[in-house]
C-alpha cells in the first residue's frame, strides 16, 4: 500500500464522491442542531437526520463530508489501547432516496481500491444477518463468497443517532492485516475472520442502508425513501494506509504528540505513551468543542469538556507538568487543522483562555486532592472494604474539582468499585443544604465582640494579600481553622465581593504558603466580610498573612449580569414609566432576575422596545463611571435607590452615561460593551401587582439562543415528518421550510453584528414559533377534515350502522352513538346512510368528556308529514340540558348532561317509531 498523509486522504475521499456528483459539505459543529437528546456530533450523518426522515425539503439528493466527531463513552480508554480516541474525523458519503445499495457498494470498493490503494484481494466484507441481496451484489463486484461474513444485529445494524431517526442493517469492509496480528490461536485453534476480537481484520468502511425511523419509544417504521449512511473513520483508513498499529502514530496525531514533545520536555517512548496520548486525544477533543462554543460547566455537555480538561491534566503529572500547558497547545494545534478548519483560527484566543482559566482552577486543587484520594483509598482498604464511598467520592468531587468518573478510574487502579448511587445521593443532599445554614448563624458570631470592618479591595483587584481578623469554627472563634475543618475566615482588607444589592457572594481561594482555604461564598455582617469555606490544606491561624484570590471567571458573569440589571432598570424606567421601583434582585453568573412595581403585564412589544434599548446602550460602549459621596448630596444626583437597601452616610452613586444612574455597591464592567448582548427570556409575575423579568447577559445569550433554535428545529422537525406521515407526501405545502439557524451560524451572527444579533434572533424565534402554532392547527384541521371523510364514508361504520337497525312499519329507524365526532362529521354519516336508504330516519349522536351533540335526519318521503326531525331534537336535547332545533328532515343540537346521552337518543327513537306507527309527532 502506498503511504498517504492524513490530509491526502481526506482531499481523496472528498473528490472522488465529489466527482460522482455528490455535494460536499462542510463538517458542522460537535454540537448537534436541533437534537437535544444527543451530546455532541457523533457522526457524519448527524447533520442530515432531517434529510433522510425527509422532514424538510432536500437542497441536494447525494451529499458527501468529514465530519468531526465526538463519543466519550469509552473515555476512561483513552490512552491506554491504540485506537481509542475521544475526537475522531468521520468521512462518508450519503444518499436521501438517491442511490441504494448496488451503487453504494460500487462507491466503496471503487473508492477504497483503485483512489485510497487497499488491495482488493485483502478485503474482507460483513452483511447483515438476512442481507441475501447485499451479499450478491458483493460478489458480482468480485469479493468471492468465502471473504463474506453475515453478522448479527449487535454488529451490523446503525443507528439510530440520539433518541430517534433514520437507521437500518448494515453491511461493511474490513482490511486483513495478515494472521500474524491475530491471537496466536486465530487460524490454527479457531476460524478467524471479521468478528474475532483480535486484531487482524480491522473495519475501515461502514455502509448503512437506512430503511427505517425509530421513534422515541423505539418503534421502526418503514422510511418513505430508503437511503445511504457511509462512515468511514479518517484515523483509521490512515492507520491502515500508513501501516502502523496505533492511530497516534498516523502523521497529524503524531505532530500533536511532538508538540506535547515541546511543551513537556519529555520523549514519546513506552513508559510516557499513556500520557501523551490522553493529551494528545483530549487537546483535539476540547480545542474543537471549545471552538465550538461547548465550554466547560457543571453539567450536560460542558461538564463532559470539563472532564476531559482534568482528566488531561491528572495524566500531565506522569510527564511532571503541574503548570498550566494545555492553553499551549491551542496555537500549534490549530496551526494542524486550520486548513480543513478555518473557524478554528477565529476562536484560537477564546479557547486559549477557556483552558488556561480551567486549568488553574484545577490545578489549585489537584495536588491536594490526590493526597486525599490516596489517603481515602488506604482507608478502604484497612476496612476491607472493596468499595470506594459514595460520600468519599462527593468530598473530591465538592471540594478538590475531581470528576465522579475520574474519581472511579482512579479507584479503579486500586482494584475498588465506585458507589454511583452513593455519589449521587450526595449530590442530591447537597442540593438542598449547606449555604441557608451558613447564612442563618452568621449574626451570632460577633456576639459581645469588638471588630473592625473589613476593607473592600474588589473593585479594582481580584487578588490581595491581608492578615486573618477572625477564625471561626462551628460558630466558635478559634485561633486557627485546621485542614478538614469547613469554617469562616475574615480579614483585614478582600477582594471577594460579599452578597449583597442582589449579586452572590463571591468564590474563589485564600492561599498562605502550602496551606490553601476553599473559598465556597461570600456574605457580609454588618461592616465584616465572612468568608466561607473549607482548609483543603495547611492551617490558617488568626494574625497570619495570606493571600486572597477571587475565581475570575464567574465574577466576570457577574459583572456581566449586574450591569445588565442597571440597563434594565433603565430601560424599564424609560420606556415603562418613572414609577417603576426595584422590588427584588438576583444576580447570578449565569442570569438574573429582576422584580419592579408596574400594574399590567408588559405586551410583546413593550418587551422588544427595552431589550432594544439595553442592546443599544451596549453598542453605544458607555464609560460605566462611580462616585462615592455623602447620602444628601447622593440624592440630589437623583440616583435611583433601591427599595430595601440600607444606605450608609455616604453612598456609591453608579452612572453609566444618560443610560442609568443608581445607588449601587455592586461589582461592573468597566463599559457597558463589555456586556456583550442583553436578552429578556420570559415576563411573568411574582405576584402582589409587581412584575418580573427573567434575562440573560454576555455569552450565555449566545447559548441560550443556540438551546431556542435547537429547540426549535425539533419542533419543526417533528411537525414536518408527522405531517408527511399522517397526511401523505402530496401535503408537502404545508410542512415548515423556514430555514432554522444551527449552533455556528448563531455564533458567526453575534460575531458579525453584535448585540444587533439579539433582535434578529429573537424576531426569528417568536416567527418561528407562530409558524410552528399556524402550522399545526392547520395539519389538525386537515387531519380532522380527512377523518371525519374517512368516517363518513367508511364502510364498516356504515355497515355497523344498518346492522343495528329498528323497524317501523316499512322504515328502518338507525341509531348510533359514537365518540369524539364533531357535528360535521355525525352530519356526513347521516348523508351516506341518507344515500343508502330511501325509507328511514336516523338518530345520530357523539360524545365527548364535556358534551355531547345529536342529529336527527330523515328521508324526504317521511319529512314533515310523518316526522318532524326539529321537534325530535329538540325532546332529546331537553335531557341532555341542552338545546336543538332545525328542519324537518335535518335537525341538530346538543348538550353538557353526557350522562343521559342514551336516553336522549332513545326518546328520539321511540318518538320517531311512535310517529310512524300512527300517532304524528
Ligand atoms: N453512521 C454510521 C457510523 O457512524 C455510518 O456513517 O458508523
């Protein structure tokens, strides 16, 4: 075989499928559009679900890409095996209701032989169980019967991806390296061949031949046009090509590990390679999610980045890096890809500083929590215990930053099983406890003591050095807080900002030499500011200098959040009315909440004018300016106060331009700009005539949309495909074609216009949404329409019907009770049955939870000489509480008492026999 780089692969791959008329298009993000039940992009097709549902309209029939991807469900492998890799490049080719089998087989072998140089006689090929029909397509390409294996549902069915959508049986190429990369028993003790768990025949090439949409509840029905799913995994293919037996010996994977090379200062050899390669792995994985627009968080998505950023980091350690290295590599990384992927550059700074922040906010704790760990496992051990504690685990997980699951591998090298549930029952009472009981003891502490107010140092610095006033544990003073202990720390002068005016408190650490204090929250007493947390190392005794550092990262969404607030309350005030007043206030890092006196709900409109007008003063790039003076001349600036805040004899004044002017002692930007974008999510009320607006500032904008729109395009998604089912393909007008913006394009759209983005966006979301509302109340409406066509014309109702017949004299006297038909529908059965029957007068009704309706119809002979069909409405109507009335051959009505629907209609009956019998009605 000829030696191919990766890149060569890729450009081959790509234009040969290209040649074959096939659209390329480019990869789209690891974050999956409109699919929230899948994490991240874990193949190349997760792009074109839509297409092969056929739930929007095609914009071409045969598509081919690579594809970034990212699985991570055998994570804790990484490193330690030669194929396993968290981020993967996924190339293929795919056919919506174009080509099927014959030509995807053909592509393949074409492709794989004569343009990437496999030799034929090497592959080897595995069907479907029942796949009679791809097995002979296969050997009139020329791969002989013996080099075909039929393998089971675990092997080759695909799909499908996420909780729902296309999948089918597959069918695929697999190389044989030759019986020496077998086991030594393949070939002599056992039959080898592609299934054998050893590593002779490896699988380059997967065709999926989808057939079928599963449903959420796992159901599969038939898809309305078949289609073609390929992957084929470019690591792989240059594994094979570049004949080596690890994918991190593939060129691009080995220029990464040369970097780590430089970074570390250590050789790639046998004893260092887990490590590299975890690095290596991880660095491509969270450059790229990073890049797009994943960033590392508590949970979902962003706690999985999160996982993989320290699980680098612990492995660095076997290298000796303690210092923040993987911001490092971001530049020669991308320098590797950005080629292929230009976004990669634009985002190159941002990634940069995502990692080096999330590295040392790890590395803080790392050493510390190993220290830990290893102690926690001997104490498992001692007790004979085989298993690692669920509270154990939660301690390194609250206080030292370790994953669960790295916590489990961990522990999994001592020979111990993890407690999940343990862990999670943690988690859970954590949940509901800790920082309410901080805040109700804090009054006492001071009790019968002379203390000093504590300096503020946080507006200008997020780190200083001041002695320790107090030291408080279990709400005793102590000299010193000692590790282990959780407590409260004061100091003489702090950067951390205590709650207060609505912000939270402030987190972060107090380090003194190796001694290091968790600071968990901020709150203040009076003029003293209580630090909370807990001695991860070291002593902390009262005297002693130490070193405060505030967590930047979220006092930087808070500053965000709290400036956000300020344009709010300006805006509301501006374009709502000057009586609006502040009644309440959350500032968190990742929204806030905002409660002001105002009598009526805001319209839609009101809404748009204010967001507007925070949106604009943030494109303005106002100074945010401070002042700080006696109360009486504060309140002649006019500043607006709030409402239940105490104020001192001197007060901050806070001014950003003719835009907002508050008393405030909260934390801010230093121009509104840096604010980013302002977006109201939701208006409600909490109640007693005040209102309430829910918004977001800063980059969670950014993700919120991206959660709307993914949101969004589910909807339509689902809307579409029902429509297509229920109604049939000549019903495509109705479905939605309104193009729903994906992850990236909404990031490249705040990139380009800013906080303009945020009224584009939110336009496009509500007109969505209406579309979504019309949409569907028209597909029901046409839903109904046909039902109730098919009901009235449906034979085995009709027949039911007449079977059910009463006779007067020569008359046939039909009665029916049915559920859930409108009156339209009960209307046309009666006109069927009128069709059917020259001599007769039917009495039909339907009922439902509320009501019930009745029509009573009859034959023109008998209208208005025998039977008065009115006058026999309106007797049944009477039981039912209801009213009714009309012609003599068609009368109508209804009523609320359900109950007595039978009887209604069977007074109807006996009325309408009577009058033919003799009597007239
Ligand atoms: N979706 C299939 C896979 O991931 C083929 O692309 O293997």
């Amino acid at each position: 075989m000829k030696y191919k780089k990766v890149a060569e692969i890729r450009n081959i791959f790509l234009n040969y499928f290209k040649e074959k008329g096939h659209t390329v298009v480019p990869s789209s993000s690891l974050l999956p559009a409109g699919d929230p039940t899948l994490l991240f992009t874990t193949a190349g097709m997760v792009q074109f679900k839509p297409y092969f549902t056929g739930a929007v309209e095609l914009p071409y029939t045969k598509a081919t890409s690579a594809q970034k991807c990212l699985r991570t469900t055998d994570l804790e492998n990484v490193g330690k095996t030669e194929r396993h890799c968290t981020f993967f490049e996924m190339l293929g080719n795919f056919s919506f209701g174009d080509y099927f089998k014959e030509e995807a087989i053909e592509y393949s072998l074409d492709c794989s032989v004569n343009y990437l140089g496999f030799p034929k006689e090497k592959i080897w090929i595995t069907v479907f169980e029942n796949d009679d029909e791809a097995e002979r397509i296969w050997i009139s390409k020329g791969i002989p019967p013996e080099r075909i294996t039929r393998l089971g549902k675990k092997d080759n069915f695909w799909g499908p991806a996420g909780d729902s959508g296309a999948c089918g049986p597959c069918s695929e190429l697999y190389l044989d390296r030759g019986p020496e990369k077998g086991f030594p028993e393949c070939g002599t003790k056992k039959e080898c061949k592609p299934g054998c768990d050893c590593d002779r025949f490896l699988e380059f090439w997967n065709i999926v031949f989808n057939q079928f949409n599963q449903d959420t509840e796992g159901n599969l029905h038939p898809l309305k046009q078949t289609g073609i799913d390929t992957g084929s995994g470019l690591e792989r293919v240059a594994l094979l090509l570049q004949e080596v037996d690890s994918v991190y010996d593939t060129d691009e994977l080995r220029g990464i590990i040369s970097e780590v090379e430089k970074v570390s200062g250590k050789k790639y050899a046998e004893e260092t390679k887990v490590p590299f390669r975890v690095i290596t792995d991880h660095i491509r994985s969270v450059l790229f999610s990073v890049g797009d627009g994943i960033f590392p968080d508590r949970t979902g998505r962003g706690y999985v980045i999160r996982r993989l950023i320290r699980r680098a980091v612990l492995f660095a350690r076997k290298l000796e890096l303690r210092e923040p290295f993987l911001h490092k590599l971001v530049a020669p990384v991308v320098s590797i890809y950005k080629e292929r992927y230009p976004e990669l550059e634009n985002h190159a700074a941002s990634v940069e500083r995502t990692l080096l922040a999330e590295e040392e906010l790890f590395l803080k704790t790392l050493e510390i929590g190993l220290e830990k760990i290893e102690a926690l496992v001997a104490k498992t051990v001692a007790s004979g215990s085989k298993t690692f504690s669920g509270k154990d685990s939660f301690l390194l997980y609250g206080t030292y930053g370790f994953p669960a699951e790295m916590t489990e591998e961990i522990v999994a090298e001592h020979g111990l099983s993890f407690d999940k549930e343990g862990f999670s029952e943690e988690l859970e009472k954590d949940r509901q406890s800790s920082r309410e009981t901080w805040k109700a003891n804090r009054s006492a502490l001071f009790t019968g003591t002379k203390v000093d107010k504590t300096e503020f140092l946080g507006y200008s610095r997020l780190e200083a050095e001041a002695p320790i006033t107090f030291a408080f544990f279990e709400n005793k003073s102590v000299d010193s807080l000692r590790e282990g202990q959780s407590g409260v720390l004061t100091f003489r002068a702090t950067p951390f900002y205590p709650e207060g005016g609505g912000q939270q408190g402030d987190t972060g650490f107090v380090k003194k030499g190796s001694s290091l204090f968790k600071v968990l929250d901020t709150q203040k007493e009076n003029d003293v500011i209580l630090h909370y947390g807990i001695v991860l190392n070291g002593s902390f005794t009262v005297g002693e200098s130490a070193v405060l550092e505030v967590e930047k990262e979220r006092r930087e969404k808070l500053k965000s959040h709290h400036s956000g607030t300020h344009l709010l309350n300006g805006a509301l005030r501006k374009i709502l009315g000057t009586h609006v007043m502040q009644k309440g206030s959350v500032v968190s890092p990742d929204y806030l909440r905002f409660d002001f006196s105002h009598p009526s709900p805001m319209t839609g409109e009101e809404i748009r004018r204010i967001e507007s007008w925070v949106n604009e003063s943030i494109a303005l790039s106002i100074p945010v300016e401070t002042k700080v003076l006696p109360i009486e001349e504060a309140k002649k600036t006019g500043a607006v106060a709030a409402f239940d805040e105490k104020y001192g004899d001197s007060v901050r004044v806070l001014q950003m331009g003719d835009r907002s002017l508050e008393f405030c002692g909260g934390t801010h930007v230093g121009n509104t700009r840096d604010i980013g974008y302002f977006y109201i999510k939701k208006e409600s009320s909490p109640g007693a005539g005040n209102r309430r607006v829910e918004a977001v500032a800063g980059p969670a904008v950014i993700e919120t949309f991206q959660n709307r729109f993914a949101e969004l395009t589910e909807s339509v998604q689902n809307l579409n495909l029902k429509i297509k089912e229920d109604l049939g393909p000549e019903s495509a007008s109705l479905t939605i074609q309104t193009h729903v913006p994906g992850p990236e394009e909404i990031r490249s759209l705040f990139r380009a216009k800013g906080s303009d983005a945020v009224r584009e966006l939110r336009e496009l979301s509500e007109k969505l949404f209406f579309e979504i509302e019309e949409t569907q109340s028209k597909f029901l409406k046409e839903k109904k329409n046909r039902e109730s066509k098919d009901f009235e014309n449906n034979p085995t109702v009709i027949q039911s019907v007449l079977a059910n017949a009463e006779s007067a004299g020569t008359t046939k006297v039909l009665k029916a009770i049915f559920d859930s038909k409108d009156a339209k529908a009960l209307k046309g059965l009666s006109d069927s049955l009128k069709v059917r029957e020259k001599d007769m007068v039917a009495v039909l009704a339907s009922r439902n939870e509320e009501d019930a309706s009745i029509i009573v119809t009859c034959s023109q002979n008998l209208a208005g000489k025998v039977v008065h069909c009115g006058d026999l409405v309106k007797f049944a109507c009477e039981l039912l509480e209801g009213k009714g009335g009309g012609k003599p051959d068609m009368a109508q009505g209804g009523g609320k008492n359900v109950s007595r629907l039978e009887e209604a209609v069977q007074v109807a009956v006996d009325r309408a026999k009577a009058a033919l019998n003799g009597s007239k009605v």
